[in-house]
C-alpha cells in the first residue's frame, strides 16, 4: 500500500474489496464495466496529460512556494473589497470546519435546522441593517446582485410599463465599475437600455422602468438618495440601491429612503478577500416583490407537532419549475460564507458593529484632516470610509509600494483610498507620512483620532437594529464556541455520512485541498491589486486553466463564473458573442431536451435565446428524430444545443456524437452542461463527443465544497473558435481578444476556493482522476445491483449499465399510500441524507455515491434502502399512523412519557444495529411548507407573533 498516494486517500473503496464489487456487478474488471457503460467510440484514445501526481506533502510544500510568490500588502482600494478580520472563533469552528462546509444545500429542513438558523440570522441583519422588509439567503456577489435586482425591477414593471414597453434603466455613474460590467453584460439580451449619467442631473420621465444608486458612491462621496428616490417613486420609477454594509450602522438606510430593493456584498463582515471571492452578497426588497426575488429564502414555520420549525420558503420561485419564464437562473446562495458574515453579527452585536464602523470612520476622517494640514485637497465632501485626494499618482504609487500599501489610482492626479477595520492609528501615521515624504516635508505626530462624522447630520442612522437575543448574547468566545456547536449539531454533513445526491456530486472535500484557504499569503489578497503582487495567484490559475484545458480536450478557459448557473449563462453569451461576429445576429434559438436541468431553459431565456424543447424518448435518451426534425427546421436561426452528459438519467447515451453533428450541420454551437462530468474525467470529454463550450462545477467534480448551498465555481471551458470572446473585467483586464463584459464581480470569481480544484488535480494526476470516475462509476453500478430487485431503476445504458448514478422508480408505493417524500424522511432515521428527490423524474429517488464512499458505507446505505422497502411493503394505503409517515422520529418524541404509534420506539429509531453506534437525531419533525408559505416569517422574530388564530 503506497501510503503516500493522494488517490488512495480519497478514493473509497480498497483493492480488496473490488473482486466482491464486481462479482455484485456481474462483471470481471472495472475495464469491463466501463467498457459496458461508455459508448467505445467516445473513449479517449490516450492519458490526461498533466503533470505527475503530487503527494498531500509535496502539494503542501508547492502550494507554499507558490503562496510566497504572493505580496500581502494593506490594501486600501476599496472598489467594494476591504480587508476584514475574520474571528479566530468563527474561523476555527465554521470555516475549517467539515460540519459546516460539506453539508448539502437544506431540501431536507428537518437535517439542516442548525444551518437555517444560521442563513436565518444572516436574513435578520441584512432586513435590519438595510431597512428593507425582507431578505434572501444571500447571492454570488455584488454585481450580480444588482444584476438580477435589475431584472427583477424589469418582471415587475407596471401594467402601461409593460404594455409600453417601458426600457431604460438608469444607473449612477458612481456606481462600482465591475458592478457596471455585469449590468451591461445581463441586460442587452433581454432588451434593458442602459442610461449611466448623473443622479443630480437626472432627467425624470417615463421612459424609465427603475434606476441603481451606489451607497456611499464607488470613490466614497455619500449622497443623500431620499429625494432622488421620492421623485422617482412619483415617476413610477424604483430604485434599487447597493450600498456598504457597515456604514448602514452610522448612515440612513435605504430602506428608510424609500428604496425599492438594496444589494452589496457582506464581505467585510469577517470574510477573507481572497483575490475576490467567495463573498456572500446580500439582497433585500419590499415584502411585494417576495415572489419574484432570486435565490432562495429561509422562512419560519412549524413541524408536525406544532413546535418552530425553520425551512426553504415559497419553492415556487424555483427556475426548476419556471424553466424558460424564470427572470433567474441563480438556484444557490453563498451559505458558508452568509453563515460566517451573519456570525460575525452575532459575535459583535449592534454595539460591536457600530464599534467598528466609528473606528473605521475615525480613521478615514483623520487621514483627511492630516493630509488637508499638509496642503492636499481631500475632494469628498461627505465620506463614510474612503476619501479622494489631490495628487502626484505616480510618485504616491511609488511611495506607497516601498511601504507594502496598494491605494487606487483614479487618474494621474487622484487618488482613492477606502479604510477598513485592520487600519490602526499606526497605519494612518504610515499614510501620512507617504504623502508628507511626497511634498519633501516632515509627517506630524498622530497621538489620536478624529470622532466627528463627516457626513450630513440628517444622514446619521436613528433607528436600532439587531435588538433580537441572538445579537446580543453570544459575545464571550466561549458562548459563541458553544452556540456555533449547537447548531452544527442539528446538521448532517458529510463527516455523518454519505450523502447520495444525485446530478450534485457530494465527494470528499480532502483536508489537503482545504489547509490553504486560511493562509493569508492566499486569503488576503485584494482582486484589483497589481499583477505583480499576486503572482502566485496568477501562477495557480493559470495551471488551472491549463488542467481544465485538458481534462475537457478544449482550448480555452475561464474561472470567473462563480456557480454553475453563472457558467451555463457565461457559455451562452459566448455562443452569441460568437454568432454576432459573423454576422449571424438572427442565431436565437436553442434546442433543449426535455430532461434538461431546469437552469437550463432559464439561462437560455436569460441570453435573451427563444427555448425549443426537444422530445425524449421512453427510455430517457434524446429522441435524435425529433432534435433532427426541429435542427432542421430552425436551421437559419439556430443558436445552440443545451446536452447534459452523460445524460440526467445517468446514461451515456451512444448517439451523442450523431447528435452534435446534427447541430454543427444546422450552424449552431453545442452547450455541454457539465453537472455529470464527474463520469467522464479521464474516460471521455466535450470535445470528444463534439461539444463547443462546456461549464465545470468545481464544486462537484472538482472537489470544492458545496458549504450548505455555496460556495460554488463555474468555469467554461470552450473550443477555439469561443476563446476570444471568453469574458473580461473592467479593472484588471482578463479573457479573449473579443471579450463580453463581466459575468462576475472579480475578474477571477471565487479565485480563493480554486486552490481546492489545483489541489485535487494536482495530487490525482492523469492516472488517480480516471482512477475516480471508474470507481465513481463502480459505486453506482454496485449500488444499483444491490437494490435490484427491492427497487427498479428507472433508466439504464444499452447495456444495462448506470453512469455515476441511477433514478429509482417510487411511484408504485402510492398504492401502499407512501409517496417518495416519505422516503427521505425516513432515511433521516437511519442516519442518511435522502438522494434528489423528484428530479428529473416526480416521484423518483436520483442516487450518486461519488467514488469517495468505501463499501461499508455503500453496504450501509444498502442496507437502509432494503430496511426501508420492507417498511414500504407492511404499510397499507388505508392506515397512515406508520413508521413512514411519522418520520423523521426526534429524540423528543423517543423520551416522551406517551408513546401513541403502533410500532415500537426501538423500530422508529433504531431499525438496524450500525444506527445505534452513531446515531443521528433529526431536531424537529416533518416541518409544513404550506404553513410557512401561508405565514411568511424571514427573520428571527419570535414566532409566537405569527401564529394563527
């Protein structure tokens, strides 16, 4: 056993265990069963070629030396980014924490009670802080918060609007220009004209359907919006408004302006810079707009006892089910990273907050007074945290990098530079000093700072915020320790057990991958900081991209979408970019199967494409007549294809290639979604079965934990002909020669989370990643032989084989009065997560093992499946007091004096033995969605003051 070997560490299964498995399976090899599930004429003819697997020791080492080719200088930028300080507590117990990054998104409320709590916290100081009447659970970042408040401003136009085709947004020109890139990016295929101008010059009228203001401008000035957003309001115009965080606990909040939504982004509530992300943006609205905000939202509800329960509210708003009439695509949020920035809250309270942002305030405000002693001209009348002076650029830049300080160079004449909590009265002394040694002259002497604000009075924030207890409790760290640990509790994550979602890859997130993301040589790094300072950063990512490259067999890539809904969208854009350039600007349609994922016709409407749905067959495979049929038909005006391969049924499907063909022969591009690609690494690739453009879900094949619903990194990954339209950003220039503007914020996204993907790469190697998606490949297949003839699967390849994971068939169980729902529930029971439940298929199970998972896990998963269908058979359609329908069974119910159930205790708790070493207690019983809906409660107000009458 080569003890050293990464692969061996995080592939599950041991060599001994093989002969076993593939007796199961009724094969003779893995070779075999590969052969037995992929097409042969798509297998790839030769290894990866990528460089040689590391060891966890060597990779530790190389990341290192990379790490130090980075300079941490103070960054004073701003741009939206400011240094924060994470607190130890925070960082110890959330963000290292397995218990909280490698739990799954909260489908299932009654397993994630802990993590609702905490996005429920996060909700509350987001309403609190902006004024506003509700809040989700957070968005990608603040550019494309704005964008989809943007589109969301645009849904709910006014009747006369709508008929009138009313258009044009205006937009601050003070608003931050990477926030402006995606705003031009998002609103150009849907038909929004945008006006950047001056929001004192505006001209009113009602050619206008909404505008966005920037809180405290991008430079700092702070304006006072109320009239603005009064006439516009009389002009049936509304305003959204993205404004800074903390300065909401010193400055008016919009919400009392009379804003209609308010974005920004929570970064600098204790979240690393990280060369631009992950960050948690936050989006709050007037209660009206409730249904057609983006994302998800938390809401208070009961379970089946009538006792406070917490869950996902108002699923309607789901693009799954809009598909092509969804104003959004986003189905994530920034959940780790909400998480951490509402604990931030929590551990600081109201006081702490306003602690905080006086000193931050103090800082900036007596750098001002100094450098205006010093014969500067300090430009912003009224500031918040960042001021503008008069100067020489060049030899301030010049100064302030022989002193490890990055301020922002507006022009050769002006400079930017934002404060934030890490500045101490030394560092102002030390910028002070810059500008005095830039004159030739002699710092004063800095003993204090200036406490006077330097903003207009009637801006000063009256109103109290985060009264609730929850703000105001937990500030001693052992409090705080205990509370993050209490909820961790009322989680399954990972480190429980397996959790076999299928289509979302919920695979080992190693240690290794994850031990630099707390290196400030890697998580302090401001986006917008020069090249030279981040070039290990700029090494890293470019081997990244280089991997992708030839993991996929394409050309080119980028890292800047930050999920898979942004990937699917960035590759779309770029098709159309590609059409526009020949001419083809008519190209609009896309073909999508019908078992698409639901983002996908949502992301096509989003590129402003017409969906054609294409028919499947009964077998689950695209019907190739019916695609040929509409390619045909559409052939003067076809875009593209959306494929997922292998397919959403989890097959292979052996025409594939004919498929793209007939696509490339009718003019159009085919969009591969990559969400199944953890079957084709190493085995097979997009640009084998014809693809153009693909997106990667690194935080499914890649290894980046799915943090309870983010973060998530969505490259796309393109063929030749796409590179030079791949996509830019306004502050460091990034993509092809041909770029669209930005799809994110950061010109490389979640840059910091891509260390995880380098890391799984580099130590898999060519030979360890097609090593994993043969066992990934194995799990499923022997997963699918064990349950044979307990439960059916659904779909299966030519011959009989599933990819890396299977639809059961559930149905049939209504005639026993069991609906799959109560199936999930009662895996709860038994320790597990449920699979997907009721996708693509209603009424099915979707099982994805991932090759991380070892046989006893696999055994016991097994085990708990057939437990479960021998309960399904005793239960009658007539008699719904059964172990089923009662589940999940809390420990309340366990230890209460009356036991009213016709099974006994032991059964509904321990059913198999293995239960009883390691036993998980969900905390509430089935919560009731229709009650939340009815009763919508989005923050942490007791919910006594909700209940019916």
């Amino acid at each position: 056993m080569r003890t050293d070997a990464f692969a061996l560490r995080h592939i599950g299964p041991r060599e001994n265990d093989l002969q076993h498995m593939l007796k199961t399976i009724g094969v003779d090899s893995i070779e075999r069963l590969v052969y037995e599930t992929l097409p042969d004429d798509i297998r790839l003819k030769a290894p990866l070629q990528l460089d040689p697997a590391m060891t966890e020791y060597e990779f530790a080492n190389h990341i290192q030396e990379l790490g130090n080719k980075n300079k941490v200088f103070q960054s004073y930028i701003g741009l939206g980014y400011h240094q924060a300080i994470v607190p130890a507590v925070i960082q110890r117990n959330i963000f290292e924490n397995p218990g909280w990054y490698t739990a799954y998104t909260p489908y299932q409320a009654e397993i994630a009670q802990g993590r609702l709590e905490a996005i429920l916290n996060f909700q509350t100081m987001v309403i609190e802080l902006t004024g506003m009447e509700i809040a989700n659970a957070s968005l990608l970042d603040e550019g494309t918060a704005a964008a989809e408040a943007m589109a969301l401003l645009f849904d709910v136009r006014t009747r006369d609007q709508k008929k009138n085709n009313t258009n044009k947004f205006f937009i601050s020109e003070e608003i931050l220009p990477q926030t402006l890139s995606v705003l031009q990016t998002r609103s150009t295929p849907i038909g929004i004209e945008l006006v950047v101008g001056n929001h004192e010059t505006f001209e009113f009228s009602e050619d206008f359907f909404g505008a966005m203001l920037q809180y405290p401008g991008k430079f700092g000035q702070v304006y006072d919006y109320s009239q603005f957003i009064s006439k516009a309001a009389a002009n049936e115009i509304k305003v959204a408004v993205a404004a800074d965080i903390l300065s909401l606990t010193k400055l008016t909040p919009p919400g009392e302006m009379g804003a209609a939504v308010v974005i920004g982004t929570t970064q600098r509530f204790g979240i690393p810079l990280g060369y631009g992300g992950p960050h948690a943006a936050y989006f709050a609205a007037k209660n009206e707009y409730k249904r057609s905000m983006p994302g998800r939202i938390i809401g208070v509800t009961i379970d089946a006892n009538g006792n406070r329960a917490l869950r996902m509210a108002l699923g309607t708003r789901e693009q799954h089910i809009k598909r092509e009439k969804a104003t959004s695509n986003i189905c994530t949020a920034q959940v780790l990273l909400s998480v951490m920035a509402g604990m931030y809250a929590v551990y600081h309270g109201p006081k702490g907050l306003r602690y905080i942002a006086n000193k931050v305030h103090a800082v900036a405000a007596t750098t001002a007074n100094e450098l205006t002693k010093l014969g500067y001209e300090q430009t912003n009348s009224a500031f918040f945290d960042t001021i503008v002076v008069k100067a020489e650029a060049q030899k301030i830049k010049a100064l302030a990098e022989q002193n490890n300080i990055n301020f922002f160079y507006i022009d050769e004449a002006t400079v930017s530079i934002a404060f934030n909590e890490t500045t101490s009265i030394e560092d102002v002394a030390k910028i002070v000093s810059i500008f005095a040694a830039a004159k030739g002259t002699q710092a004063p002497e800095i003993t204090e700072l200036t406490v006077t604000n330097h903003f207009p009075e009637e801006l000063n924030r009256t109103s109290s915020f985060l009264q609730h207890d929850v703000f105001n409790k937990y500030h001693s760290e052992s409090a705080m320790m205990r509370y993050i640990k209490m909820l961790e509790r009322k989680d399954l994550s990972l480190n429980h057990s397996m959790i076999s979602l299928g289509s979302c890859t919920m695979k080992l997130n190693a240690a290794s991958e994850m031990l630099p993301l707390s290196n400030p040589q890697w998580n302090n790094i401001h986006p917008f900081a020069p090249l030279d300072q981040a070039q290990g950063y700029q090494e890293m990512l470019r081997k990244l991209e280089q991997q992708l490259n030839v993991i996929t067999g394409f050309a080119g890539t980028t890292l800047q979408p930050n999920s898979g809904a942004q990937g699917e969208y960035a590759g779309l854009m770029v098709i159309r970019a590609y059409h526009k350039s020949r001419g083809d600007h008519h190209r609009n349609i896309a073909l999508i199967p019908s078992s698409a994922h639901g983002t996908n016709p949502a992301s096509a409407a989003m590129a402003g494409m017409k969906v054609v749905v294409t028919k499947t067959l009964d077998n689950g495979n695209i019907d190739v007549e019916d695609l040929r049929e509409k390619a045909m038909l559409h052939k003067d005006n076809l875009s593209c294809l959306m494929v997922t391969y292998p397919s959403t049924h989890g097959v292979f499907e052996s025409a594939i290639q004919e498929i793209t063909k007939i696509i490339h022969d009718n003019g159009g591009q085919v969009y591969m979604d990559g969400a199944n690609m953890n079957a084709q690494v190493g085995l097979t690739n997009p640009a084998t079965i014809g693809a153009d453009v693909c997106h990667l879900n690194l935080h499914k094949t890649f290894a980046i934990p799915h943090g309870g619903g983010g973060p998530g990194v969505g490259p796309i990954c393109v063929a030749p002909q796409l590179v030079p339209f791949l996509p830019t950003n306004p502050v460091i220039p990034t993509g092809g020669e041909n770029a669209i503007t930005a799809i994110s914020a950061a010109p490389w996204g979640s840059a910091l989370v891509c260390l995880i993907s380098y890391g799984y790469i580099s130590m898999l190697g060519a030979e360890g990643l097609k090593s994993a998606t043969e066992h990934a490949i194995l799990n499923a297949n022997y997963i699918k032989e064990k349950l044979n003839g307990h439960y059916d699967t659904l779909y299966s390849g030519e011959m009989g084989r599933a990819a890396h994971e299977m639809i059961l068939e559930c149905r049939p169980f209504k005639q026993k009065g069991i609906e799959v729902t109560d199936i999930a529930k009662r895996l709860m029971d038994y320790g597990f997560h449920a699979p997907t439940v009721s996708f693509p298929v209603a009424g099915t199970l979707m099982i994805e093992p991932t090759e991380s998972e070892n046989l006893e896990e696999l055994d016991r998963f097994c085990d708990a499946m057939i437990s479960i269908r021998k309960e399904i058979e005793a239960a009658t359609i007539e008699d719904s007091n059964n172990v089923l329908k009662n589940s999940p069974h809390t420990l309340a119910m366990l230890t209460a004096e009356t036991w009213d159930f016709p099974y006994s205790r032991e059964q509904a708790a321990f059913p198999l033995e293995y239960i009883a070493e390691n036993k998980f207690w969900p905390t509430v019983r089935r919560a009731d969605d229709a009650y939340g809906d009815r009763n919508l409660v989005c923050s942490c107000a007791p919910i006594e003051a909700y209940m019916e009458s």
